[in-house]
C-alpha cells in the first residue's frame, strides 16, 4: 500500500504582534525600520510566511495607521517575495473597524480572522518587568482584564466577506476548541473556501490552555469538523515554544516562531534577539526530523494564494 507522501512544512514568522511591550525585551521588534528587518531576515532564515503588525517607532505602541502599515507592507515586499499575512486583530482596545480596514486597503495574500470572541488577558505580563519604560504599556496590559477581544459572528462575516471579495486566504485563528465549530458553520454557509489554514493559538489567558493533550485534541476536532485536508499550524507562546512547535508538527503541522508569540530562544528563558533567530532554531529541528521545509512559492502553492502580484501596496 502506497502511504501518502507528507507535504513540505510551511514556517511562518510572527514578527512583533501586540502582545509584548517593550519593557519585556530590547530585542522587540518596533517602528517600521525593526520590523521590515526582522521579516526580511526571519525570510532568509526559512520563513515562508510572516505575519504582520505594526508598531510605532521607538514607543513601539500597536497601531492601525494604514500609511504607516504601507510602509512597512512596501519594505518587506522590495526586499523579498515572503508572502505577507497581515493581523486583523490588530492590538486589544482598536475597533473592529479600525483592525479590518486592512483588507480593503491592501488586500494581502493572506490575512488573519479571529474565530471568536474571548477573554485575552495580558495584565499578568505587567509581572515580568520592574519599570515599564514608557507610559502606554502598564495601562495597555492592564485594561484587557475587564475587557474582551470583539469577533462575533457579524464581525467574522464581514471579515470573511471582504476577504472573499478581494482574495484574501483567511488564517483562522483558534484560541479555544468551540472555535473550530465556528469555522464549520461558516464554512456551511459557503463563506470558507477551501483550503482552510488554521492557526491554533493555546495558551492564552482565557482560552484553551497549551498542552499536549489540547494540541492532539484541537487537530482531531478540526479533522472531524472541516476534513482531514485541513492545513494547521500552531502558536507555542512562551519558553515552551519549540516543544510544543515539534510535537505539533509531528501530528501533521505548520509552524509558527515569531516575537509576537515568545520572546526566548530556548526553555531556559534567554531572549531571542531577532526572529531570524527563532525561525533558524525551529528549522534546524524540522531538517533533523528528515522534514523539508516550504519556500514562500510554495507556501502560495499550498495555500492557492492569489499571488504577490495581486495585492493593493
Ligand atoms: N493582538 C491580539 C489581540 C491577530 O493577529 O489576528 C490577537 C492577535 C490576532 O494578534
Ligand atoms: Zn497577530
């Protein structure tokens, strides 16, 4: 019996997201000129795919600017043909409509859709450091302990109806496992198209915990709900970044490394200078592995993405 052959493995980088302040690290990537580098280096390194949000320079405060955002979006792409996912989920406290107006503004390749509504709190990480080095990030951490991230059903509709009309590849992003019957229901409606990418993101505070019993139990239940063609990856946050990336990957997985998900090379806790670094470490194992490893061509190829041709920056 001839057993099918396992794809390549897509590595994807997710440069600086809005999670971390820079108080938690100097190595964080922040303004325009950071995280350009950081995604041009995290591609040379063998990222297929990264993932992007924008920060202001020095502060490195998230923010929603869409000419500060075409900045960053045309420095990435005059340097290297990385396919570029950009968030939707902007940072906790903009509107909806502020995270969404990506999509029409620059219809990417590939962009994020959160798949549901939760809890996302980050005042814990006011723990990790003595001094916050600027104003914005102590009350920034602190309010997501009564507030939550907005993507209800309307908000996911609409996300996906604007990425259907501009051919965006959705990356459904999974905080918890009712998530995934989410997806399955607008995927009835005959608003997901295949192929479906998923980004299981355990480990939040307020969504499914990181373990390995929920890895293993997040893949079948996605298998069952949207089909065993499903493509996944995960996000490890934190020290367990790269265990949780192996164990994933043996199961059938992408990966994803990146500052916005951990800001350590290793489970010792010593930080990670750049992402060039993280996507370095995670590749050399997958090659250990006998696992080869996608280029962003072929990423696009997987994924049936539009093409960088395609997209408005
Ligand atoms: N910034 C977080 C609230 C995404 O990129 O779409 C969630 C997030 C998801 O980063
Ligand atoms: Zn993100």
């Amino acid at each position: 019996m001839s057993k099918k052959r396992r794809e390549k493995t897509i590595i994807t980088a997710s440069i600086t997201g809005a999670i971390h302040t820079p108080s938690m690290s100097p190595y964080l990537p922040k303004g325009k000129d950071e995280i350009i580098q950081n995604a041009v280096d995290a591609w040379k390194a063998g990222a297929a795919i990264v993932h992007i949000h924008a920060r202001k320079p020095v502060t490195g405060e998230p923010t929603s600017d869409l000419d500060y955002f075409r900045e960053i979006l045309n420095g990435i792409k005059e340097q290297c043909n990385v396919v570029i996912g950009i968030t939707t989920g902007g940072a906790l406290g903009m509107t909806v409509e502020e995270r969404f107006a990506v999509l029409s503004e620059f219809q990417p390749e590939m962009a994020t859709c959160n798949a549901g509504t939760s809890n996302f709190v980050l005042s814990e990480l006011t723990k990790t450091f003595d001094k916050p080095q600027f104003d914005w990030e102590e009350p920034f951490l602190l309010r997501t302990y009564d507030s939550f991230f907005k993507n209800t059903f309307a908000d996911i509709e609409h996300a996906l109806t604007l990425m259907n009309e501009h051919r965006i590849r959705p990356e459904f992003e999974v905080f918890d496992l009712g998530q995934i019957n989410t997806v399955a229901y607008f995927r009835r409606k005959g608003l997901v198209k295949d192929p479906i990418y998923i980004q299981f993101v355990p480990g939040t505070l307020g969504g499914i915990p990181l373990s390995n019993d929920n890895i293993t139990f997040m893949i079948k239940t996605a298998q069952q709900l949207l089909g065993s063609d499903i493509r996944y990856s995960l996000v490890g946050s934190g020290r367990r970044m790269f265990r949780a990336e192996t164990f994933h990957v043996l199961q059938g997985g992408n990966v994803r490394v990146g500052m916005e998900d951990s800001l350590y090379i290793n489970i010792q806790g010593e930080l990670a200078r750049n992402n060039a670094e993280q996507v370095t470490k995670i590749k050399s194992i997958l090659e250990l592995l006998d696992y080869e490893i996608a280029s962003s061509d072929e990423a696009r190829e997987m994924l049936q993405l539009k093409g960088v041709d395609k997209v408005n920056f």
